[in-house]
C-alpha cells in the first residue's frame, strides 16, 4: 500500500473562532483573501497574537477553491454557515465576489512552530515538515457529505437543531443531563465522533454493585441502592415522607417502607439483602404492613409491589407473594435492568414494565417474567442495530448516497438479520432509528412511504453481551 506524505512548509492565518470551528469539525470552509491551489497543504494558526513564536496542532490540504459572486449565493452562504457573515461582509467592502477554500483537517503528529512573519495570508513555520500519518478531524464519509453540501450550496437539514447547540456550548451549565442532550446534539450533527461506548457506561461502577451488596448481609446498603436504581429508572416520589420514600441517602428505618415512588406508577418495594438466607413470610407481612400504614388501602392494592432478595422464598412466602401479586426481584436481575437503562436511556418504556408488573406470574417465578422482558428489549436494540449497519454496508458497496425501503426490505432479509420483517414492519423501524432524538439514519421523505430514501449518520453501538 503506498504511503501519502505531504510537505508543510508554512501556515495559513484564521480568526480564532474560524479555527475553533474547524479543528473541531464543524466546519470545512475557509474564506481566504486570495485563490488558493487544490492540494496546497498548511499547518493552521490563530491570526490573533501573531508577533510570537507559537505551538501548532493542525494542519490542513485544500480540495477545493471557487469564487462567488452571486448576491443569491453569498446570501445562501450566510445561511449555511452563519458563522461566516462577517467575515464575507469584510471580503466584499472592496470587491464584489469572495474565495471560498474547502480544506480537510488533520491533526499533526507533533507540535510545530510558526515564525511570526506575514506573508499575505501566510507565515513561515520555523522548520518545514513531511507529514505522512494521516489523522483527519473528520471521517471520509462525513467529508465527503459535508463537501457536498457547500459544492451544491445546499442549507443544512437541521438549522434549529445547530442554533440550539451552539446556545448549548455558549451556557455554562452544571447539568449533567444538559451536558449529556448537548453530546448527543454534536453526535447527530456529527460534529463529533460517537464515543466507543456510551458515556453512560460511567454510571456501571455503582450498578455493578447491586448484585454483589444484595447477596451481602448489608441491608442499608441494598436498600439505598434500590432507590438509587429506581429513580435512574426515571421514578419520583412527591410524598415529602421519611417513611415512604425514594431517597437514595436515606432508609426507611423502623417502621418505614423500604422503597417508594408514586411516579409514572406507584411501586412499593421491600428489600432483602440475603446471603444464602431464605426470604421468610414476614418479610410479605411487612411489606403490606407497611404499605397499607403509609399509602392506604387504595394505593397500596394498586402499586405494583416488588420484594427485591437474592435468597429463595420460603414455601409460606411464596404463597402470600402469590396471593397479594408480590413481584420478586433478584439482585441479578435488577442490575440487568439498571445497566439496560445507562447504557441505553430511551430503551426501556416504564409503562410497559408496569404492564410487565402488574401480570402473572407472581411470586419468584415473576423474576423470570422480568428477565424475559430485558431479553426482548436487547434483541430489539440488536436487531436496530443490525438495520443499521447493514444500511451503511451497503450503501458503502454500491456508492449510494440513500437506498429506498423496497430495494432495503431485499438487503435487509439477506444480511442473515436477527429477524424477518415485513416491508411496512422495517419501514417503521427506520423511521424510528431516523428521528431527530435517535439520529443514527437520516430521511429523505417521498411523495408516500415507499417513496422515502435512508442514508447513514452514526452506528448504534451495543454495550451489552
């Protein structure tokens, strides 16, 4: 395989927020004062404090340079890249047309320095170098979509989408769920990279817990993590009371039901931390005593009820779980639950696990219900995930830039997929797997559903075995 090397002798001079944008993959236009040469190559520095000796990180090779004079193109210009207003407006106070330079970025091995000296646009680096390890900002295929758009002057689909994020970087905010919709804002916009593997999987260090703390004796620590777990679920509690609550800081203490939340359903749990322990039925007992002394009769026989031990129950416990409809839940089995929901945030529907709560079986056969419903949500990721890659793997063989359902419906069934679906069942699942909040497939939307055509934007990655 030959190796590219490319010669840097000099630097190319950008305002910092035209560089920012640039090294950061957010842009791939340049507006230089004079023609520049397809294949030139420069590293890239700030224009500001420009009489010091300075450290360089990127560098960039022109692909593409045009003028334009139209009035409806330079105004199509500032819609596409708002950003570029001002510098347009000071190219055209002394001529009637502006370069406009499409460079593709890459990062340099190794610092390099710029001399402070001004040629036109450029300066001189300290010593010249050749560059043959190519890491570009941007992957090839987003390159080349992103080159194809500012060829054809085409506007971005998703204009509010970039506005909102741009306000996103300019607020400081300590939000970690704002920090997390900001991330996954740039992902879609594919301004940056998705990550090898949710940032979620940063939760799993207390999650990797549950199982080995509810085979412990160390009933507290269970307890506060049950809570934890069930408002990572997405559960509140509105109740404002120390003896049915959800306050991962706290217990029930004495007299107090060990969990509680009341929204998006109420759910009462009890929990035992058993190391090769039997669960006995006092532990059914108290979990009616006490949901019947702190919520009342109603609520109480409308929650969904749950005792969360590792231990077998024994026959007499089983029997009450049985008749009051008594959810048992293993450590095991909530952690699979929990790691579900961080590696994958929208993947479980709580509505449909009250569904799944709320029907027989109860009692210790109720865990296998629990991990039957976590089996078909992982195979539904899988399966997403499939159509997913088999869209990028095909349009990268044929050189399409989209693909229509019907001929996708022939691709898709021979892929070996985990599942066969109708035409209508996979159109849905794409549509699904293009919307805003996913963003992992862009659409192209027809005269009718037939009519629409697909293209890839980011894999969809699995996090779990």
């Amino acid at each position: 395989m030959t190796t590219l090397s490319y010669s840097i002798a000099n630097a190319f001079h950008l305002d910092l927020g035209n560089l920012d944008l640039l090294v950061k993959g957010r842009t791939i236009a340049v507006f230089p004062w004079t023609f520049m040469m397809p294949g030139q190559t420069f590293a890239l520095t700030n224009a500001e404090n420009s009489l010091v000796v300075r450290d360089l990180n990127y560098w960039a090779r022109c692909e593409s340079c045009k003028s334009i004079d139209a009035a409806a193109d330079l105004q199509l210009l500032h819609h596409i890249l708002p950003w570029s207003k001002s510098i347009i407006d000071r190219h055209l106070v002394s001529r009637n047309f502006v370069f406009i330079a499409l460079l593709r970025v890459y990062t340099l091995p190794a610092k390099i320095e710029v001399l402070p000296e001004w040629i036109g646009d450029f300066s001189l680096l300290k010593q010249p170098i050749m560059v043959n390890n190519l890491q570009p900002v941007l992957a090839d295929r987003i390159f080349a979509k992103r080159q194809q758009q500012l060829d054809k002057l085409s506007p971005s689909p998703y204009p509010q989408l970039e506005t909102l994020q741009q306000q996103l970087d300019l607020a400081s905010s300590s939000d970690l769920h704002i920090d997390s919709f900001n991330r996954d804002l740039r992902i879609f916009l594919e301004w940056e990279p998705p990550s090898p593997q949710p940032e979620s999987l940063t939760d799993l260090k207390w999650i990797n817990r549950i199982c080995e703390v509810g085979n412990s004796s160390d009933g507290n620590e269970f307890e506060k993590l049950v809570r934890r777990s069930f408002l990572q679920l997405g559960f509140t509690n509105s109740l404002n009371n120390i003896k049915a609550s959800l306050d991962p800081n706290a217990t029930g203490g004495a007299g107090g039901i060990d969990i509680y939340g009341d929204r998006p359903f109420s759910l009462v749990g009890e929990c035992k931390a058993s190391k090769n322990e039997s669960v006995p039925n006092s532990v059914s007992a108290q979990l009616i005593h006490l949901g019947m002394t702190h919520l009342g009769k109603e609520t109480f026989d409308r929650s969904v009820k749950i005792i969360f031990a590792a231990g077998s129950l024994t026959p007499a416990a089983q029997q009450a779980a049985v008749q009051n409809q008594m959810n048992v839940m293993t450590p095991t089995t909530l952690q699979r639950l929990v790691t579900l929901k961080a590696c994958y945030p929208g993947a479980i529907d709580l509505r449909e696990l009250e569904q799944c709560l709320k029907q027989e079986p109860f009692g210790e056969d109720s865990d296998f219900k629990v991990n039957k419903y976590i089996d078909s949500i992982q195979h539904r990721i899988k399966t997403l995930a499939h159509i997913v890659s088999t869209l990028k793997n095909y349009l990268e063989s044929q050189t399409f830039q989209e693909v229509g359902i019907e001929k996708f419906h022939v691709v898709f069934d021979l892929s070996h997929p985990p599942q066969r679906y109708s035409e209508e069942e996979l159109y849905h699942m794409t549509i699904e797997l293009s919307s805003p909040l996913s963003g992992y497939l862009g659409r192209i939307k027809g005269q009718d559903w037939r009519d629409d055509r697909f293209y890839f934007l980011r894999e969809l990655i699995i996090s779990l075995s």
